[in-house]
C-alpha cells in the first residue's frame, strides 16, 4: 500500500462522513482486521478518485495507451484494467483476503 495505516483509516473516517454523515475515529477504523480496513480503504478512494481508483470504465476520461485503472466491484474487490490499442483489457483481480 502507498499510505500508512494511520492515513487510511483517516481517509475513511472522512469519506464516511463525507458520504454517510457518520462519527467515527481513526482508532474505530484501526481497531477491525486489517483486510477490512483495506476494503473501506477502497471505497473511499473510489469516492475520492484517488489512485486510479473507478466504480466504472465509462468514468475514464481520455485513456492513454498503457495506461492502468482499477474498478471497484465491491468493498471487498477490485478490477484491474489496462488501456491498450484502443480497447480495455483485463489485467488482473484484487480480493481484500489478499490482506489476511
């Protein structure tokens, strides 16, 4: 992962109360198994657009070739696609038991 523990469980406490209007801590988000936070880590960057983070392909705005993007599929996987020749392809799979 790019960030500590610490940076995303306080990306999640903002996202959640950005989208939901929740009141949580940090410490409420680093007290669950990590693969959890790593799945709520997700969301949020999918909320935020953060690193190449999309709930879809129709999201991408001018793809380049060579360029990777990954679909959020549910809290607990991810899709990575690749931009080549003009077309999306499959790359690989991201599942939070990854994290266990």
């Amino acid at each position: 992962m790019s960030i500590t523990q610490h940076e995303a469980a306080a990306l999640i406490v903002k996202h959640q109360k950005d989208a939901y209007g929740w009141d949580t801590t940090v410490k409420e988000i680093l007290s669950n198994p990590w693969h959890k936070v790593v799945g709520y880590e997700w969301v949020a960057k999918t909320y935020y657009g953060m690193d190449n983070f999309y709930a879809s392909l129709d999201e991408v705005t001018d793809p380049t070739d060579g360029m990777s993007v990954n679909v959020l599929v549910s809290a607990e996987r991810y899709d990575n696609y690749l931009w080549l020749r003009g077309k999306w392809v499959f790359n690989s799979e991201v599942t939070i038991d990854m994290y266990k």
